[in-house]
C-alpha cells in the first residue's frame, strides 16, 4: 500500500468517528497556558499564534489516575458537584474532562463515577518543557538519569554517597524524589550518582529557547549575596584588580558567559554567578586565585561620603576650603564678592554655611572665597569610588532642562553639524567626559552637562562656538501620537479595541481573563484604563479582550513614520 492510499483511508476513518478520548491543545509561550479544543470532533478552526504549538496525544485530557473514569460537570450523580459551570463560567468545565477550578497544587482533576472515590488528580503531563534556563537553580522536572546514563541517588538518601544536599538541609531548592537539580550553583542541574565509582555528573537536560526570567540589577549595592549586582566595581576587598571573566590568565576557570549565561559576567566586574556569600572575582595577582569585593549591601546606612558623584550637584559634605587653602565665603553673605547664588535664590542646591558647593553646574565643587583677590575657587574634594546615582536615560524627548537626555541628534537649532565631545577642533573647551562624566557626553550627540536652559553643542562651523539643539520636550502639550517606534513598549495612547474589533478588557480587571499584568504589577507600564498597550515585550500594542472567547489579540495602531528606528536604539521585530 503506498503513502497516498494510506493517507486516503485514515481520513475516511476520522471521518466516521463520533466518540473521541483524543483532544488536541495549544500550549502558547506568552501565555504560559494551555488552550483546549472546545469540541468533540475531528475537525477545528485553530488560530495561529507566535510562539505556539498544537499538540495532540490519546489521554492527555480525560482519563483519571489509576483508570477512573470522570463524572460530568453537570452530573450529580455518584458525586453532588461544588464546582459547576455556572460557578466557575471561566473554568473550562465541559462534558467529563479533567479540570482545574480551584487552582489545585496537584493540576487538573475530576470528579469520578467511581462512588468510593468523590475525586482524583488526572495524570496529565506538564505542557513544560524539560529544559532549564540561566544555571537551572528553578529547575524542577523529572529527569533522573546522568550524562552517562547512571541513575541518579535520591536527594533523602546517603547512600552511596553521603552529602549536605538534603530536602529538610536546603528547603528551597526542590530537592524530590532523585530528579536532577541545582542547589549548589553549578553551571547547570546535576546530581549524585548511584554508583559508588561516581559520586556525582551533570544532567543532559537542554537550556530552554524561551526567554528567561526578568533579573531587576541592583547597581550601587547587593541585596542578599548579591546575585543580582551588575555594578562596575572591579577591585577586590584587598585592592587587587579583578581578572575578566573572558580571560583564561594568570587564572583558567569554567565561570564563563556562556556557562553562567544570566549572571552578567562582562568585562572584569565583581559577580555572584555561584551562590557565594556575596560577589567576587579572580584577580590578577597569580598569587591569589580569586576574593571577594566590598560591595555595600542596600540595607546598610552610612554618613554621606566626604566625595562627589558627577559633578558633584548632590554633595552635601563639611569641606570649606579651596584647593589653594582660602576659606569659602559663607553662601548667604555678599561680602568681599557679590554673587547671585545664595540660598534664597536657589532653594534646591543645598547652599548651607560657606561649605563646598556646585549650583552652578560646574565641573565639581567649588566655593566663593573670603580673598578679595580671588572671586572663586575649586574645592579639595575627592571623587567617590563608589556608584553614581543611576539616571533614567530619556532617549526622544527632554523633561525640565533635559539634562537626561541620551538620544542621537547631533544637529543644532539653525541646522550645523555638533563637534564631538571628545574633539578640541574646531573649539577647544572642558566640556569633556572626564571633566562631566555623568552626562553622556560620547561622539557628537546634544547633552546638557552644564545646566543650560536645554541641549546644546560645539559646533564644527569654527564662526560659532556652540548652539542650542532642538529636542522636543517630554512636556509638550501635544496629545500622545497615535501611533508607536520599536515595539510600543512606550505607547500612551488611546486605542481601545483589538484588529478585530473587540473591545479590550480593563487592565486593573481580572474578568474574563486572569493575568498577572495589572497597574500594580506593573507600575511603569502605563497600564491605565482599557488601553492597548505592551507590557511584556511582544512585538506590538496588545490587550486582554472581553470576550470570552478570545483572550488577547493586537491593537490596530500604525507604526510611527517621524523618527527613524535607528534613532531610537531599537531593533525592528517581525512576527
């Protein structure tokens, strides 16, 4: 019988078929959830989804544990039913298939038509794949064989190998029945062995191609031991500089990006990458293999540093005299030099004694002095080693002064061309990365490092010095375009239905749809009414709908044509 006649009559007998115990589902990535077909035939519309698949296996959705056949939701007979489908309209409770509505800790079950058992878990597989992500620490599948192809010890047992990793020892890291874990920090899951040869080997589990789960960094100072640091210290707590993690020299070691992929080991940063105390790093000393780093834990409260960030806009310290040893002139006192920078007139600038200060936004901290011949004077106060304050880079338009401002024009007002920063030709000046080096100041690009009224820059036209640019403020009175760059991440627009006409489901409601993107979830979502929006990085505006039957679906809102995509730093994404 060739391919043809056998696939002519399989057809002719799913045809013919009315009682089915087969029911496909579709397991949607964004969704993290399982779709069941809704009817009981051989036949149904389903629609394609980004990031899904149909699969279909005899079982998979009716039959309970141990063979028992379930009763009907809408049966009250052997069992009198709590969960019904005019209680639970949301639950999926459909003829006698295997069900959660309670949310059950043991996955979806049923009532049986056994009468000496009211209800049983259904043993349905997870829809999860056996895959880990990062070094596979919230790993908790079902593997239990080795690499090799040994079977794994239980994690209860010392025999053969005794160890620390016990269930009641570690109470958090999922140590079941012998599955293959990661309690220890490893690059990836493994487990003891149960041959005495072999006390332990990794698992051949594959990393997982979704994407990982979000890490906030903490930049200026650890919570816990620090696994979620991506600071820029580099030096350990005796001084010696840290070793790349890229580098195989003085010091070879396995903790590497590619074995440690979501512990952000770049350049020569002090990490956390194993579940150390706090982070470290290998030094450069050939003498000393590895220590750890002083990074400040975030719990910690200290004395405002005698040291400036920046330019030093924030320092509030007690140094009150010049590099040259002149005593400042006290900031509410117009005696020997008269200035307009007194505490009345600037409020915010923490103008307090006659103590170093910057309200003028220069390079650093400076001060008038009691010398009649000497108006001004920096002061002799060191840079912090430690963090600068992060700043929120706003890359389209400028809120106050814009001295934020990290976009790409490099254009000015009247149309020339920005000199680059780093460039003493055609005009010399200080305005440099070293001098103000909080202020973005890389290749031609308009800034605000000096407290200007707005962006500006040098220009390479040698008859004008420097221009203001035009950047569009983040305050215009404009309402917000109808339209979105990149992804739409930052759309605040107003559209409220779907491509297909639905209209979109409140983001603070839970009704129809159960999801976990609400405004307080999510508080720089912009997730305000009903509004299409994207909060969780899918190629464009979305949004919950209200109909029952159709849980999500892409807003009809165009792509804006004003700003390049290059210039906004992104990466077009076609689904």
């Amino acid at each position: 019988m060739d391919l043809c006649n056998a696939a002519f009559l399989l057809a002719a007998l799913i045809s013919t078929e009315t009682a089915f115990t087969c029911r496909a589902f579709m397991y949607a990535v964004k969704d993290q959830e399982c779709w069941t077909t809704s009817e009981n035939s051989n036949t149904e519309s389903v629609l394609h989804r980004p990031n899904a698949a149909l699969y279909e296996h005899k079982g998979f959705l009716l039959e309970c544990l141990n063979g028992k056949t379930c009763q009907s939701w809408t049966a009250n007979d052997p069992a009198s039913l709590i969960y019904t489908l005019q209680s639970h309209p949301y639950a999926g409770l459909e003829s006698n298939y295997c069900r959660n509505p309670d949310e059950d800790s043991g996955g979806p079950w049923c009532y049986t038509t056994d009468p000496n058992t009211r209800w049983e878990s259904c043993d349905i597989p997870s829809c999860t794949e056996e895959c880990f992500h990062c070094t596979g620490e919230e790993y908790q599948g079902k593997i239990s064989t080795t690499e090799g192809g040994l079977t794994c010890q239980r994690w209860d047992s010392q025999t053969p190998h005794e160890h620390s990793y016990s269930p009641k020892a570690r109470p958090g890291k999922h140590l079941e029945e012998n599955y293959c874990r990661n309690p220890s920090g490893a690059s990836r899951p493994w487990c003891y062995t149960t041959n005495p040869s072999k006390q332990w080997d990794f698992c051949s589990i594959p990393r997982c191609t979704s994407e990982p789960p979000t890490i906030v960094p903490e930049l200026t100072c650890i919570t816990g031991a620090g696994s979620a640091y991506r600071g820029t210290v580099a030096v350990t707590q005796s001084g010696k500089t840290c070793q790349s993690w890229s580098a195989q020299t003085p010091h070879k070691h396995d903790r590497t990006a590619d074995n440690y992929p979501c512990s952000g080991l770049e350049k020569n940063y002090c990490r956390n990458p194993d579940n150390e105390k706090k982070p470290w790093c290998y030094t450069m000393d050939s003498g000393t293999r590895w220590e750890y780093c002083n990074v400040p834990s975030c719990g910690e409260t200290a004395a405002p540093e005698e040291c400036f960030h920046c330019r030093g806009e924030d320092y509030q310290g007690k140094v009150s005299k010049t590099e040259g040893g002149l005593t400042c002139q006290r900031w509410d006192s117009q005696t020997p030099h008269k200035h307009s920078n007194s505490p009345n007139a600037r409020p915010g600038k923490h103008l307090e004694e006659n103590y170093c200060r910057n309200p003028d936004g220069s390079a650093r901290p400076w001060c008038y002095t009691t010398n009649p011949s000497k108006r001004w004077e920096y002061c002799p106060v060191p840079r912090c080693t430690s963090e600068p304050p992060t700043i929120v880079p706003e890359l389209t338009c400028i809120t106050g002064a814009g001295s934020a401002y990290r976009g790409t024009v490099a254009v000015t007002q009247s149309g020339k061309t920005c000199q680059s920063w780093s460039a003493q030709t055609p005009h010399k000046h200080d305005r440099t990365a070293d001098n103000y080096p909080c202020s973005g100041l890389e290749k031609n690009y308009c800034r605000n490092p000096d407290n200007e009224k707005k962006p500006w820059c040098y220009t390479t036209d040698s008859g004008t010095r420097w221009e203001y640019c035009n950047v569009p403020s983040c305050g215009d009175a404009a309402a917000p375009e109808e339209c979105f760059h990149c992804r739409g991440e930052d759309y605040q627009g107003k559209v409220s239905k779907t491509e297909g006409g639905l209209t979109c489901q409140r983001w603070d409601s839970q009704t129809p749809y159960e999801h976990s993107n609400s405004p307080s979830a999510h508080p720089g979502k912009h997730l305000e009414e009903n509004y299409c929006r994207n909060p969780d990085g899918s190629a464009r505006p979305w949004c919950y709908t209200t109909n029952p039957s159709k849980r999500w679906e892409y807003c009809p809102v165009p792509r804006c044509s004003k700003l390049s995509v290059q210039s906004l730093h992104c990466t077009e994404i076609i689904y």
